[in-house]
C-alpha cells in the first residue's frame, strides 16, 4: 500500500511529484522518495512524512520524474528502504507499489551474476531486472521483458537518466494517467491530478504504458491498445480540510450529504431485474465494509427472507464456501486485494457478481458484471466515516429495491437531519472515560452488533486503545472476567425487539464495575438511570438510530484519540487502500 506519481510535461517535475505525494500519504507515510531527469538522474529520498520533510525534494530539477511514498511490506522505514530504488549503474529508477512475491529467488539469481543489492525491499529486484535488459535504447522493451519475470502484484513507474520517457505498468495494482496539454501524469488515484486535469485514462491488468510530452501509448502483453478517456467529476477542493484540524472531522461532517446523495442515486434504475431476487446472496468485504456488509445480512434476511452470507474477503479466496446466487463485494476504494481476489474467484465460478464502491473506473467496476456507486467523494482520512455511511445508505437502498414497495425510503428521508443533530451531540464525559482506558468494550444486538464492532475498530484504528466488539449476549460467555472498573462498556441499546433483554445485559455489566456508556433513544429514563454517560439519539426510525450511532461512535473515536495526542488521519502502520494481500 504505497502512492506513486510520475510526470512528463513543461512544469518543474519535483514540484509536481512532490504535490501529489502529499495528496497520496494517506496510502502510506513511513517514508518517500523523488527521481527527476535533468537529464542526469537526481534522486532524493527519506525516512519520513514527505508533509514534513518534503521540501528538500523540491531541489531536484528537471521536468520528467516519478515519485513515491511509502507505506512498508518489505525493509523496516529508513532512508535506503525508501523509493525510489536503482539498478547497479545508478541510471535507472524505478517506484513500486505492490508486493513480488517471488523476489527473493530473483536476488539470489542476480546476486549470483554479480548485482548488488543496497536495499531490503522486494522491489529493488525489479531495477536490476531490467538493468539486464535495457540495450540503452528501448525502455519499454525492457520494461516488458522483466515484468514478464515477476510473480505478484505491482504498479511501476521507471525512468532512466537522459530519456524523455517514463514507463508504467500494472498488474493487481491500481495505475492511472492524467492527461494534461502536452503533459501527461501518472498516479496511484485521481487525487494528484485533481487540478491539473479533469481526463484520466485507467489502465488495466497486463497494461504498459509509454508516456512522454507528445501523449501515451498503451499496449498489453506487447500488442497496442486504447483505453477511454474518462472524465473525473471530482473537485480539488475535496481533498482539502476546509478549515477542518484534520480530514477525518472534515469527512465526518460532511455525512449527512453524503447519505443523503447516494440514497437518492440508488433508483429503479439501478439494479437490473436479475439482482432483484436471488437464491441466496454471499457478500465479500474486509474491514469496515465487511460490517457493512453484516448490516446488510441481518436486514436483508430479516426484510426479504433471502439468506445472506458475510464473508472476509481475506479468507474467501483460500476457503471459498458453497457459492450460488449473487457474490456482492464491498470495496471503498475498488483496489482492495483481498477484495478483488475474492471477485476474481466468484467470476471462476459463473456465479453472477454485484460491485459496491466509492471510485468510478477502479478495477473492482471493471471486473464485476454490474455496479453500484456510494457518492461519498474522496476519503483521506484513513479511519472509514463518510464511506462508511454511504456503504450504509447503498445496501438499504438495494434491500429496498430487493423487497418492492419503498418500505425504508420514507423512514430514511429523514436520516441526513438527524446526523446533524447527533453531529452536536455533547460527548466530552465519555470521552473522559474512553481516554484512560488501555481496553474498551462494544456491544449490541440485531443490526446493532455490526455497529459495536465497526465502533470498536474505529477507537483501536485511531487512538491505539484495545477494543472489542461484541453480540451483547456473548460477553457472558467468557469477556466478562475482563470487566473492571478500569473496563468501560460502549452499550447500544435502542428500542426494538431485543431492548428489555439488552437492560438486562447491562444490568449485568454494571453489576461487574464496569463504567457504561449507554446510547439509546432521546427520553429513556430507564436507560439514563443505569449507565454512567448516556448519549442520546433523537426517536426515529431503528434504520435512522443505527446510522445515527455509527455517527456518535466515529466522534467517540475521534475525540478521544485528539485528546490522546493521536495522529489522527494517518495512525501508525496503517494505510487507506489496502493493494496487497
């Protein structure tokens, strides 16, 4: 998981690499590198935030370059880790994100023919590969020779001292060009590009693509071919923070327009009748989205009588279970590895294959037989809130059109104001009982057990506090030896079916010294009475309370993790898209 860009064009390169470097550190910040040609080869690189100690880069001259910042797999952080890495001559340059997995018997292949390896990285082995291969001329030649030798995933940008051109190519690794006016950039996403051009071009598994002033020419397995031009409806000013202390808040108060948005995008239009009522349905997602996709499960079984299946993407490719109906894959960012290999494995099936997710042109949309979008924009933070939310506001639009009759639509109109509200909801005294705390506890029931983890991974991602999520009723089973006092429990308790059995169950809790947080409807005395800090939720429909309360979770988390000193948009190593396995 790391961010690349590379640029061939009239503007000073290290300006333009370094810029979109800084746009990409969310995909990995532990440290950076520049390689610009002068027409000498100039490289700077470093441990290290390049929003930090960038600015050194800026020296660098020349107007064709590549750059890259780091998020680590192989080689701990440190200056000879970074990209970008070198063949033996010190002429040729080469960025990486990815993983070659069969990279250290080409080291010992190399070695042995007298290469000299300086770094610990898997990628360094691809510098020397094509060093074998270069006859000074022809890069690209080169460039495809040596992909051929790789086994793994990779996104490449090369350069090699005194020629106008950078070679790219990907392989399960996401790659875009931006096409300017005689310039063209290349990049991980479309968010270094925001504001030099509107036209990408996406490249595709097997592509190589050849970029210089003139334009670009894109060939796969050595056979030219054209990709289309689209345009990116996505404005610079969303990557910015607005006046926001950090992207993460910023993203947080921008949901209820985001649910609002991608509520109304999902129309009868949008699924084709075939999705509309399926055997069965197997949904495949990791991280947030997979909770996402445990939500979905327990309305859609609950609302359509169609059984649902949630499973770990990470999983799924090397245990697959018994697959009929639709394969659903949620995937923010539509790279997700373990994601796109599971959507890979379900297509090897025949089974029919549904996309969720937040990027036009990812490779998720281009692999899946149909998709639906989420209108969150852009998410820098790397903590998912407002994707996260729009995740939400997709599957209930889909259980909707999967049971005819609008039966949420209505319910859900009013679910933008009430984040509003909950937006403003005073939460510094659960804040002070969150910050001391070294564990934390989540619980809920029903729909609400997927929120407690989702709030549980929330707090553990961005304030480094150990916390767990848990089906209330399980906490007897083994977890309740752990309550203390010195254990706060995050209680959902909304009304419904299973709110007289959660008091019970908090009853429980308390009754071990364990402080309560409780998050229930405006107006419960009952509930106010037993726990400690109660935060309320205005009364609304039980759909509306549990996107409301994914809401007051993330403030949680991000309060607390202020409070904690905590780096809150880029928590230590981890990274927002996650392109390996």
């Amino acid at each position: 998981m790391c961010g690349i860009v590379g640029y061939v064009g009239f503007r000073p390169a290290a300006n333009v690499i370094v810029e979109g470097l800084q746009k990409l550190e969310y995909r990995g910040y532990d440290s950076f590198g520049v390689a610009t040609n002068n027409p000498c080869l100039e490289v700077y690189k470093c441990e290290g935030k390049i929003s930090e100690k960038g600015e050194r880069a800026l020296n660098l001259h020349g107007t064709i370059g590549i750059g890259h910042t780091r998020w680590a797999t192989h080689g701990v952080p440190s200056d000879r880790n970074a990209h970008p890495h070198l063949d033996c001559t010190g002429r040729i340059a080469v960025v990486h994100n990815g993983i070659i997995e069969n990279y250290a018997a080409l080291t010992r292949e190399l070695a042995a023919r007298g290469h000299v390896f300086r770094s610990e990285t898997d990628t360094e082995v691809v510098a020397h590969l094509i060093e074998e291969y270069y006859d000074g001329s022809d890069l690209r030649d080169a460039v495809e020779k040596a992909i051929a030798r790789l086994d793994g995933s990779y996104a490449l940008l090369v350069t090699v001292e005194g020629s106008d051109v950078v070679v790219a190519a990907r392989d399960c690794s996401p790659l875009v060009l931006g096409i300017g006016d005689q310039e063209v950039f290349a990049a991980s996403d479309v968010t270094p590009l925001l504001g030099y051009t509107e036209r990408v071009v996406y490249l595709e598994d097997g592509d190589l693509a050849e970029i210089d002033r003139t334009g670009w020419r894109i060939y796969s397995r050595g056979t030219p071919v054209q990709r289309p031009i689209e345009h990116v409806d996505w404005d610079v000013e969303t990557v910015k923070k607005g006046g926001f202390p950090h992207f993460m808040l910023k993203e947080i108060f921008e949901q209820p327009k985001v649910f609002y948005d991608t509520l109304h995008g999902i129309t009868e239009a949008s699924l084709p009748e075939r999705y509309r009522r399926p055997s069965e349905i197997t949904v495949v997602a990791c991280g947030s989205s997979y909770h996402a996709g445990l939500v979905f499960k327990y309305l859609c079984e609950s609302t359509c009588r169609i059984p649902v299946r949630a499973e770990l993407g990470s999983e799924f490719k090397y245990f697959t279970p018994p697959l009929k109906g639709i394969v659903t894959v949620i995937t923010q960012s539509g790279e997700t590895a373990d994601t796109l290999a599971a959507l890979k494995k379900a297509k090897a099936y025949n089974c029919p294959t549904l996309a969720i997710t937040n990027v036009l042109g990812s490779t998720v949309t281009r692999i899946a037989d149909h998709t639906l979008y989420m209108r969150a924009g852009p998410e820098i933070s790397v903590a998912a809130t407002k994707s996260f939310i729009a995740q939400l506001a997709v599957l209930m639009g889909l259980v909707d059109l999967m049971k005819g009759g609008n039966p949420f639509g209505a319910a859900l109109e009013r679910a933008n104001s009430v984040i509003e509200e909950v937006l403003l909801l005073d939460i510094d005294k659960a804040v002070e009982i969150c910050r001391p705390a070294e564990h934390l506890f989540y619980v809920g029931r029903g729909l609400f057990y997927p929120i407690a983890l989702e709030g549980a991974l929330k707090m553990k991602e961005i304030s480094y506090i150990h916390a767990e999520g848990y089906a209330a009723g399980e906490l007897k089973h083994g977890p309740f030896a752990l309550l203390s006092t010195e254990t706060p429990v995050v209680a959902l308790c909304p009304p419904g079916d299973t709110y007289s059995i959660m008091l019970s169950n908090i009853k429980e809790m308390k009754a071990r010294n364990a402080p309560i947080i409780g998050i229930g409807a405006r107006g419960d005395r009952e509930l106010t009475d037993i726990v400690d800090v109660f935060l309320p939720i205005p009364e609304s429909h039980e759909l509306v309370q549990l996107v409301a309360t994914s809401v007051v979770l993330q403030q949680l988390a991000y309060r607390t993790a202020v409070a904690l000193g905590r780096d809150v948009d880029q928590p230590r190593n981890l990274a927002k898209s996650v392109t390996v396995e």
